[in-house]
C-alpha cells in the first residue's frame, strides 16, 4: 500500500511508525518486485475496507460493526474484516518493556523466579534483553537462557498473572489466544548480543543442565555462509583443517560471494583442482550439501574454543 501512495504520502506515513516497524517495511517494499494491475487493485479494495471495517468499530463497538459489514461486503467478509480487526486492537504483553531502560527492568524482575523472568525478557525488545540477562547474577543466566529455549505457547492466564505482578507498570492483557515465542533461535539472538565472557558462561552452564539444547543453540550461531566475515588468516587456518572432499560439496550451492572468500585463500593451482571436484561430482542433494557444511562449521567452533581464530560478537570490534 505504501508503494501504492508514492514516496511523498509514504514517508508521511512511516513518521508515525516506531523503528522496529519501519525496518521490517523497508525489508517488505526492497523485496517487492512487478505489482500487476490486479494486485494493485485488491490491495486498495483491502485496505479501504479495513479503514470502513475500523470506523465502524471505534463508532458503534463490535456487533454494530459487524451488522454494518455484512451489510456492505457480506457475512464471509465481515466476519474476516472483524476477526483481522480484533486482533490489530490486541494490546502485546509487556508492552511498557520497549520503553522502560533496562537497568530498571532488572532491578524489579532479579528476585522473581527464573521462569518470570526468562517470559518477562522473551517479550522485550531484543537488545534489551541481552542487557538485562547480562546484568543478571551468573548463576542465574544460563537458567534462563534455557528457560526461554524450551518455552513454546504461554496460557494467556500466566501472562495475566506476571502482570498482576508488574500492574504499576503495564496494562492488563486482552490477548485470549495462546502466545508463542521464545525458542533457541531467541537465546541465539540474545548470545550474539552479549559480551564474549556472558555468551561463554552460559553455554558452559547449559551443556551441564540440558547438553542437547546448548549443541543446537551453539550450531544456530554460525552457518557456513557466515564465513564471508571471517579474516583471511582465519580462513586459512579452517582451510588446513577440513577435508577437501567436504570443502567442495559444501561450496555447491552457496552464493558467489562465499566461494570467492573461499578461493581467495588458496593457491590457484588448489582451486582449479576443487572446482574440477565441484564439475565432476555432478548434482548434489541438498541434504548432503547442508551435511558437509555443518562438518566445517563443526571445525571452526572447535578452532573458536581452541582459541586459534575468533568470531565476532554483538557490536565487539574483534580482530582475528
């Protein structure tokens, strides 16, 4: 729609949304491509019918809205119109979080248990998460980076609770579905946030309490295309240690920029030789490509704890 209104009326729009939501349209409207006649079409009938469906509701309260929509578009779409509205109006638990500085969110969540908070945090922005875990006492971090790993859907009446809890502070939940967040990819999203000594605290203490969870969180950090941000001497280093056979199964399929960091460190009589085992192996399945490069990243988070070549974490300026 915003594409729709042309840059003057769109930027007009964008000075009323917060950060986070103008960087998730700027992502959007980068990825859009050709919008044909049609689509151009049904996005503004949407979008007007939305507003209609929102003046009805904010006039008359619900059950007038609904009357008037399935008077105008039909019981099907009044009752889509109405559900979409109810759940725009849902007020987001801990809402007051992305406002609130972190050291105060710390000093009154520190003495509740370590699930309130590991729920508490999965609802915060998240650098300010991280800030608020890494001021956390170390015995208590790893505990509620687990926590906030194995959660899944919380039953709308433990929300209300932990607000009842912080009722000075935030309004009372109106969501009744159940809400889902949390998982190891948010304590990855947090780990890469925190200082080095945090990150590795953490994951030390979850390899004692829940070892499966700490091996998948430490392979989420780092793909094999991360290699692109590594320095050249770290990249040779990795290069001596992986086998060459896995090495050109694992470069089938990625993008041009990862094979060219790849081959920069080799001489060019090595490449040639591994493009040819690259040619020659023919079409791979992906599940074997993805398989090989998990034997390199295998091989790089053992060079990281080794100490041979360091990664690069939250806004560090790391050199390896």
């Amino acid at each position: 729609m915003l594409t729709l209104l042309g840059a003057e009326a769109a930027s007009s729009v964008l000075t009323h949304l917060n950060d986070e939501h103008i960087e998730l349209l700027s992502l959007e409207i980068a990825r859009l491509e050709r919008v044909t006649p049609e689509m151009r079409e049904g996005i503004i009938n949407e979008f007007h019918q939305m507003a209609t469906a929102q003046e009805y509701v904010s006039e008359g309260g619900v059950d007038q809205a609904k009357k008037m929509l399935e008077a105008a578009f039909g019981n099907e779409r009044a009752e889509l119109l109405i559900r979409k509205i109810m759940n725009a109006m849902q007020v987001v638990p801990f809402e007051f979080l992305k406002r609130a500085d972190p050291a105060q969110v710390h000093s009154f969540i520190q003495d509740e248990h370590p699930q309130t908070i590991a729920l508490i945090l999965a609802y915060m922005p998240m650098n300010q998460a991280a800030t608020v875990l890494t001021k956390l006492p170390q015995e208590l971090r790893a505990d509620v980076a687990e926590r906030i790993a194995v959660m899944e859907q919380t039953p709308p009446e433990v929300l209300r609770r932990v607000e009842q809890v912080l009722e000075k502070k935030v309004s009372s939940l109106l969501n009744t579905e159940m809400t889902k967040t949390g998982g190891p990819k948010m304590v990855v999203d947090l780990l890469n946030r925190v200082d080095r000594q945090t990150e590795r605290l953490i994951l030390e203490q979850l390899e004692e309490t829940n070892a499966e969870m700490a091996e998948q969180i430490k392979s989420m950090m780092f793909v094999f295309e991360d290699v692109v941000g590594l320095d050249d001497r770290a990249i040779q280093t990795i290069l001596k240690e992986v086998d060459v056979k896995d090495l050109a199964t694992a470069l089938k399929g990625v993008n041009r920029e990862v094979q060219d960091k790849i081959y920069k460190n080799m001489s060019e009589r090595a490449v040639n030789m591994l493009k040819e085992d690259m040619e020659f192996m023919g079409p791979v399945k992906v599940r074997v490509v993805e398989e090989a490069q998990q034997k390199i990243v295998a091989v790089l988070r053992k060079l990281e704890e080794s100490g041979e070549i360091q990664l690069a974490r939250g806004e560090e300026d790391v050199f390896v």
